[in-house]
C-alpha cells in the first residue's frame, strides 16, 4: 500500500527537478509533493518520520542548483492555492509562502501600499525570500516582515514575531520550520508612484542583470560590501565556460545554462571563479544559491 494515500494534494514520484529550477538542472525527486492545506502538511511530515523520509522545501527553484543525480528525498513545495492566499488587513498584508513576491506586489500596489517595491524582479516565492532574506538596492524582506507564521518539524504552528528571528545577509534562522505565511507592515502611498517605482527597479535589472538564458541569479554573496560580480569581472572571467555553464558578459556574479549545461559544469565554473578571485584578490566568495548535492 502506498505510504501517502491518505494524503490531500498533488503527489509525484521520480519527478524531474530540471523543470522546478530556473537554472533547468536537476535530477529527479523520489517524491514531489505540494499537500492542500496545513492538515495535509501535518499529516505529511509524520508520514515522512514515520518512513524515515528527508525532506526538501521548494520554492520557485530560483535561488538554487540540484545535482544530475537528483535527490533521494520528499521535495515539499506549497504551491497548492491555499499556501498562495493574501489577506489585507489596514496598512497589513498576510501572504501565503508558495505566493510569488511579484503577485504581493502587485496585490500591494493595487492597495496603494508600499514598501515591497524594491522587491521587484526577484523571481522568489514569499516564503523562499524569507527563508533567505532575498534583498535587492540594499535592502532584505526582513526591514518590511512584522511577524511569520511557520510549523515547526512535529506539525505544530506556531507564530514569530520579527525580534525573534534572526535575520543576517541572505539567511535567516526559519530554516529549521516550514513557512507557512507572513505578515508585513506597509504604508500607505499613491498607487502610480508605487507602480513608478516598481518600473525603475524592473529597468535597472533588466538593464545591468542578464536572463537571455537559463540562470540562479547571483550565484555569490557579495563579500563585506563588495559586489561579487565586480570582482569576478576584474579577474576577466566574463565569458569564462565550461560545458554550457558560462559566465555571464553583462554581469559576471550571473552563470547561464547556455543549453545542456549539468551541475557539475556549474560547480566546476564556481569553483575556477572562486580560486582566481581568492588568488588574484585574496576575498572568499561563498555561493548565495543552495545546492542540493
Ligand atoms: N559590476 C561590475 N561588473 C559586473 C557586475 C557588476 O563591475 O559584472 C559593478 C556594477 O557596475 C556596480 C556594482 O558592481 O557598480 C554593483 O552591481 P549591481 O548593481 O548589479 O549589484 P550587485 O551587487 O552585483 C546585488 C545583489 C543582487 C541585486 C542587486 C540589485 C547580491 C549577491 N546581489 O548585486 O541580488 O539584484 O544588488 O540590488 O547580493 C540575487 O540575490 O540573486 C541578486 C542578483
């Protein structure tokens, strides 16, 4: 009998993981599975300690580089609508983890409420820009958070409040439970400068970061204030390849998937980028996307 029959959602085995990434890499997944609600989500994770099963959380695979081998592991992702719901609340929004951060916005911007406009373009679900704080323009999710709701491993919600979370430069301390929403504190602006301001931040990335292919976004942290594309550009490693994973001519922090390219190209890329930076410049670049090796 199958472990999961009792379980409400949309359930997948061996699915490949190449097309749930950006970077259109990745093995398969034993399981894939994206429960209808909290009960499913419960019921889900004594299931997989019951059986003994790893689990994964995906968001939109934006952020992230999954090995050829796959992974031997249930990859959870709320993507089901009732992790997507948003709920206004005077200047409050509480947006569902699985809801993509440019439909917030523009459910934001349709308020007149502003404050997530420098979120614009992150290709990242609520819940995976928490998870790491996604930022852009010098700023993170977390200045704009008031409170998470998450369930820790044992099925058991439980809310934080901002102070209780320890936010850094692209990580965060939630890592340990699911996130299931968040709440955050917005002001209220006129509609068209908060849709002005949301064209600008959309025109700089277009103009400065390149999507012509398959991509994690910056691959690199930006080391004590420097710009990790910077200092990989000042060691001549733009065009750089190897396989089909090459460096980025327009931002050089960007690897593109020119085609076929597999995880070990990309690693194989990171890893030339990261000595000749540590030798040329003596940084340590440490990656900013997760690898699921
Ligand atoms: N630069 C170069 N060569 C390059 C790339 C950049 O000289 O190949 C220079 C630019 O000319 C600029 C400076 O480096 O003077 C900074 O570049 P940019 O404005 O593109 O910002 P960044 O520091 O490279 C950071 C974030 C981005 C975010 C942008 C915009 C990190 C690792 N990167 O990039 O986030 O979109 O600022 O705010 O924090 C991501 O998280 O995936 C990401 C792309």
């Amino acid at each position: 009998m199958n472990w999961w029959k009792d379980l409400k959602g949309k359930i997948k085995t061996r699915e490949p993981l190449k097309k749930h990434s950006t970077f259109k890499i990745g093995g398969r997944a034993e399981f894939f599975i994206e429960p209808k609600d909290t009960d499913a989500l419960k019921l889900l994770l004594a299931l997989a300690k019951r059986y003994n099963m790893p689990l994964l959380i995906i968001g939109a695979g934006s952020n992230i580089l999954i090995s050829d081998k796959g992974v031997k592991a249930i990859v959870l992702r709320l993507g089901s609508p009732f992790f997507k719901e948003v709920f206004r609340k005077r200047n409050y929004l509480e947006a569902g983890s699985g809801l993509m951060l440019g439909r917030l916005l523009l459910v934001a911007k349709n308020h007149g409420l502003s404050g997530l406009e420098f979120l614009a373009g992150i290709p990242g679900t609520v819940g995976g820009a928490l998870a790491m704080n996604a930022g852009a323009w010098r700023k993170n999710i977390a200045e704009v958070v008031e409170k998470v709701k998450v369930m820790d491993y044992n099925g058991k919600t439980k809310i934080l409040a901002k102070k209780d979370i320890k936010f850094t430069y692209r990580s965060s301390g939630l890592a340990k439970y699911i996130i299931l929403s968040a709440t955050f504190k917005l002001e209220k602006k006129d509609k068209k400068e908060i849709a002005d301001d949301i064209k600008k931040y959309l025109a700089y990335r277009r103009n400065t970061q390149d999507t012509s292919f398959p991509n994690a976004g910056c691959i690199f942290k930006n080391p004590g204030g420097e710009s990790a594309g910077r200092l990989i550009d000042l060691c001549g490693l733009k065009g750089k390849k190897t396989g089909d994973a090459f460096v980025s001519t327009r931002h050089a922090n960007f690897i593109l998937n020119r085609g076929n390219a597999s995880s070990g190209d990309v690693l194989k890329l990171m890893s030339l980028i990261k000595k000749r930076v540590k030798d040329k410049l003596k940084i340590t670049l440490e990656p900013e996307i997760k690898i699921w090796s």
